[in-house]
C-alpha cells in the first residue's frame, strides 16, 4: 500500500480525494443530500399498510354465497371483496401486489392463490379460509367432508417502501456524483490550465484519468455501503443473498454516468455550466427512471422512454439483486447497457472535447 501511494497514480488519486472531501458542497450532493431523502422516505412512508386483505374472487364461489349472516358479516370484516370474470388478469393482481389473494372454487375444493410478502396478512388469510372451509365441513353433517382448502402460494413483485426506494435513490446517487464531479472536474482542469499544465508534467494522461476514475470508483462505493447500512440498520432494509452483485453495477453505473459528466463538461465553457448541464441530464432521468417513485400506474410511452435510459436499468439491476433476490443473470443485460452507453458516450464527449474553453 505505502509503494503505492509513492507512485505518480497513488498520489494523484490522494490529492483528488483529499480535494473532495474538503470541498464541502460536494460532499453534500454527493452523500448528503440523497440521504435525506432516504430518511425522509424511510420515516414517512415505511410503516403504511392496509387493515383489510383485498381478496378477489374468480367466477362462481358458491360456498361463500352459502355462508350463514354471522359468518359473513365476519367474513366482510376480514376482506375486501372483489370478483372477476378472468383468471390471468386476477392473478396479476395478486403478482403486482395490488390484490393479497384470489379466490376460485373447483367443485367441492376451494382454491386460494395468496402471496407471503405481507406474511401477517398470509396468516390471516390462510388462517379465515381454512376455518371457512371446516365450517362448511361441519354443516355437511352426516356426510364425508365436501370441501377442502388448497392454498398455493404466488410469488408477487409487490416491495415494501423502503425496499423500493433504496436501491433507486442510490442509483440516483451515484449518477448524480459521478457525472457532477466529472463535469465539474473537465470544466475546472480546462479553465485554469490545469490540462495544458499536466501535458507537461513528467506523468501520463492516463495515470491522471485513472486516477480520477478510480477516486469516483471509490466514492460510489462508500456511497453504497452508507446507503444500504442506514436502510438495514435504521428502517428495516433487507438485502437477498445476491446483494453483491450491486458491486459490478455501481462500478460500471459510475463508469456510464461519469461518460454523460464528460459530454456536459466537454459541450460547456464554464464548470457551472457543466454541472447544470449535467443535471439538466440526470434529473429528469431519475424521475423517468423510477428512482422516487414506481412507474407502473404511468402512460405506456412515457415508461417506454424511461426504457432506453441508462439510470432505469441500473435501478432494475440493483431491485432485481439487492431486494427481489435474483441471482447474477438479472445483472447482466444491465451491465451490458450501461457498459456500451459508458462507450458511447465517452466517445462522442472525446470527439467534441476542445484543450480550452475559447
């Protein structure tokens, strides 16, 4: 480590972080400021949740409709009742997680299709059904019993709040610093001479680039490690076992976003214009993106545009490891967007650079 650190590339990459830590306002953007927000969603909307479990009900079910008064009224008390025509469309409700369990009968046997992401309301569920159908068993009386319970769990992608926003403000995070601080680092480097200067130092052009890529290397991944300790330790955030595939994509997400901080630095002749074009590209992103909120309940084209941008696929890769518990193939088609948009991009910021600002 201390041999590294003498090297032209360790004391570079010391400097620029030194720099960045004493810079108060990029301290804030970078780590504070998305923070608050994550608290501000985590204690306002963690604990929200429904006192009644949305049942939907598919075609006949005469055992309800036969259901003594006191037994339904009990019976209206627990669910909230909904009927439907078609199978799929029911089921989809209860995998979106707007419905807690669907409801069909097949001859003599009730089946129930529910979800354990809410297990408190699984118990309940499970819990009313099986002593509706012993019920109806007992009423049968002098006869085998009729009917029976068939509960079969569906797996929904329904999250809670804090599970939902933590991967998608962090994404934001990250593609907040790192195109700022490469926008702001280009602008700042070309207005005072900085780039002219180190052409003439006895060190690389590519010791100085892979120094600067490998300190915002280093802030996105302590912005990870803040960001999902506050969310387990203070709101209850609880990561899969496949939570470390986040890594490779806060790596190549850092890469990607730093390549869209080069084109605003490289388009601009000052570093607040830099940093403002930079955020003119990342704000409306993370709004399109899902970072704050689900996107599910919008047009189909405005999500058709969110699609194609390169924050919507870093926050689906990091859902789909850190929380839905998808193994390392949810991250690949992610990484394979962000990586050739980091390429792209980079390119075309190279081809418009210019060594000065007149």
């Amino acid at each position: 480590m201390r041999r590294l650190l003498r090297t032209p590339f360790g004391a570079l990459s010391v400097a620029i972080l030194r720099g960045f830590v004493r810079d108060r306002s990029a301290l804030f953007f970078s780590i504070v400021f998305p923070l608050m927000f994550l608290v501000l969603f985590g204690v306002l909307l963690a604990n929200q949740d429904e006192s009644e479990i949305h049942l939907i009900t598919v075609g006949d079910v005469p055992l309800l409709d036969d259901l003594p008064d006191d037994a339904a009224q009990s019976f209206a008390a627990t669910f909230d009742v909904e009927a439907y025509d078609d199978r799929d469309a029911a089921l989809e409700e209860v995998e979106k997680g707007d419905a807690d369990v669907v409801l069909e009968q097949r001859g003599d046997t009730l089946v129930a299709h529910y979800t354990q992401t809410d297990q408190v309301k699984a118990a309940i569920t499970r819990g009313t059904l099986t002593a509706l159908v012993d019920g109806a068993n007992v009423a049968a009386s002098g006869e085998p019993p009729r009917f029976a319970l068939d509960a079969q769990r569906v797996e929904d992608d329904s999250l809670t709040t804090i599970q939902f926003v933590t991967p998608g403000l962090l994404g934001w995070a990250i593609a907040m610093s790192a195109s700022f601080g490469a926008a702001a680092t280009l602008q700042g480097w070309r207005q005072t001479k900085l780039l002219r200067r180190l052409q003439l130092a006895p060190v690389s052009t590519g010791t100085i680039v892979g120094a600067r890529v490998a300190v915002t290397l280093a802030i996105a991944l302590g912005q990870t490690a803040i960001f999902l300790g506050l969310g387990a330790a203070a709101f209850g955030l609880t990561l899969t076992g496949w939570w470390w595939m986040s890594i490779p994509l806060v790596l190549v997400g850092t890469l990607c976003f730093m390549a869209v901080g080069l084109l605003a630095g490289a388009v601009t002749k000052t570093a607040e214009g830099a940093v403002n074009m930079a955020n003119f590209f990342v704000l409306p992103m993370a709004f399109l993106s899902g970072s704050f909120f689900s996107l599910d309940g919008s047009p189909a084209w405005l999500r058709r545009i969110g699609d194609v941008l390169p924050l919507r696929h870093l926050n689906q890769g990091m859902l789909d490891v850190l929380v839905r518990g998808q193994g390392p193939g949810a991250a690949l088609a992610p990484l394979l967007v962000l990586a050739g948009f980091a390429v792209v991009v980079t390119a075309i910021a190279a081809k418009l650079f210019r060594w000065d600002t007149a």
